[in-house]
C-alpha cells in the first residue's frame, strides 16, 4: 500500500450465516455472501461515492473498513492499518457518520457532547475549542449548543453528528446518508462544507447516500456495488456518458414560431412555444445544438437538462 492510498481492498469478502427452521424440530443453516471478492482503491484526498441499492454490502463493506466486522476472507487497509487489528488506532484517523445512528450523548446538549469526545479522543484542548468553534460557525448550530440532543429535529442533529465526527481532524471521513431529514438550505451548506474540507485539508471522503444530490455534487468517481460485487469503478462523467447519453435541450422559442428539424436531434416533447429536444452527448454538444437552433430561429429561453442520476444507477443495476 503506497502512501497516496488512503483505501485499499483486494478481493474482500464477508459471509454470514443465517439460520432458519425447516419443520418443528429441524433447524437449517444457510451462508450468504454480503460482500464476495470486492477489490478497490481509493487514494488520498479523493472523494467517493460508494453507491448500489439496499442490500447491496456497502454497509458491510463500511463495517469491515472501521474494523467494526471481520471479513471472512481478502485484505483490507485503511490509512496503512488493518482495521479489525487496530481499530483503536484507526479511530483517531477516522471520521464516521451513520444517518440512523448517533453519536452524542441523547439527554446532553449539544455542548457537553462535543466536550466528551474531546476527552474521548483526547485531542489538544486548544486545538479542540478552535476547531469546535469553526465547525459550530460554518453548520450554523451556535443557537443550538445548549439544547438536549433529544429536543433536536433530525436535521439539527445530523449537523451535530457531522460536527462530532471531524472534531479530532480525521484524515478519512466516512458517511453514510449525511444529509438525511436536512432541508435544502442546510443540505447545500453541508455539501459546500465538505468540498471546502476536502479542498483545504486533503481529506478523504466516501460517501454512501441515497440523495444523488450528494453525488453529483461532491463525487468525480463512483463505486458502485450490488449483489455483493463492484459492477461500476470510473467516473462520473463517464457513467454518464456510458449509461445515460441522451441530454434534453429546453427551448422557448418566440410565440409563432414552429420548432424547426436539427440533424441528429429530437424533438420529443412542445407545449406552445415551449420545445424538447433530445440529443446524444457522445455524437455532439450542446453548444452544437443550441448553435444550429438558434441559426433557424429566434430563441427567448435555453437550458440543458440531464438525466438524474439516481435514475441511471437504478436503470443500471436493473438491467445487469
């Protein structure tokens, strides 16, 4: 494992097995793969989605990475330790989110909370208020510091939880639906917070979500698993373009005006003077198109929509 590798698995696999009644007095016992032969890398600094439907093994996988489960069989490092070995020593580098599951302390405030894991940690007390203090400012929960845990709403909590995962300044943040139950305010404040983190600090993040938001407006690769295998490993511009080619042009033409035939385009939708016009992203771009419609007539509106990408991955995973 080289030192621009913050993740690397080769061929991991975690079986369990799950035992069952066959009859009154029989009891039967079956082994199910959660994870079977998954291999990745993820350097330094990188930010990752780590994507497939429920069932998929990512939880499995993001337990196996935290040395919370032994994998039945493969290697797994994390930051240069073997997780299940030296879980102790990973949890000072590492920073975990789990959206069902929390961990402050339910009837402290806020405060207090923040103030144990430093003893927990037991990080510099300085260093421990200054970098406390930026978060509290950056997530907006100042107002909230003295509130009981269990008198927050769930979106007030998930900043608190963020919050209490990147007290210790992990070099690896793992989260898992980190915006959960936020509204849209506070999800793009949290987004712009964890690109900005990534930007000046260099942590790695993975991210496992089911708000695609959080993709594609954090993530440049995607990791995609079901069934207990990784079937996607590249970009997210190449997903796009490998799965989901066709982009939609919207144009509100000038009232009169009929939509006129572009080579290679389709006009799939019009609502008045309102047109769609469907084209393929590998054969021409949209600058292309918006160049050869509006040479034939005169536009009043244009925007370019993409297909959402939760949609491509669960066609994707579907059709496999």
């Amino acid at each position: 494992m080289s030192e621009q590798t913050c993740i690397a698995v080769e061929d991991l696999s975690k079986r369990f097995i799950v035992r069952g009644r066959a009859g009154r007095l029989r009891r039967t016992k079956v082994e199910v793969s959660a994870v079977d032969g998954v291999s990745f890398e993820i350097g330094r600094g990188e930010i990752v989605g780590y994507l497939g439907p429920n069932g998929a093994g990512k939880s499995t996988t993001i337990k196996m990475m935290t040395g919370i489960l032994t994998p039945t069989s493969g290697r797994i490092e994390v930051l240069g330790h073997v997780p299940v070995r030296e879980r102790k020593v990973l949890a000072r580098k590492i920073g975990v989110v789990f959206g069902q599951r929390s961990q402050l302390w339910w009837d402290l405030p806020l405060r207090d909370s923040f103030d144990l894991l430093h003893h927990v940690y037991r990080t510099d007390a300085g260093r421990h208020k200054e970098r406390r203090d930026g978060l509290v400012d950056l997530l907006d929960i100042a107002k909230l510091m003295s509130t009981p845990v269990r008198q927050l709403s769930l979106g007030q909590r998930m900043r608190g939880e963020l919050i209490a995962s990147l007290l210790h300044d992990p070099e690896l943040v793992v989260l898992d639906e980190p915006t959960i139950g936020l509204d849209i305010v506070s999800k793009d404040r949290v987004r712009g917070f964890l690109r900005d983190m990534n930007k000046q600090d260099g942590t790695t993040i993975l991210l496992t979500t089911h708000d695609l938001g959080d993709v594609e407006r954090l993530c440049e690769r995607l990791i995609i698993i079901d069934e207990g295998h990784v079937v996607w490993d590249g970009g997210l511009g190449d997903f796009r373009a490998t799965h989901a080619p066709h982009r939609v042009l919207v144009a509100d033409l000038q009232p009169g005006v009929g939509a006129p035939e572009l080579d290679g385009v389709a006009l799939i939708r019009q609502e008045g003077a309102r047109c769609w016009f469907e084209f393929d992203r590998n054969e021409r771009s949209a600058a292309q198109v918006i160049g050869a419609l509006t040479a034939k007539v005169s536009v009043r509106d244009l925007s370019v929509e993409e297909v959402d990408i939760e949609d491509i991955v669960r066609g994707f995973v579907t059709d496999r």
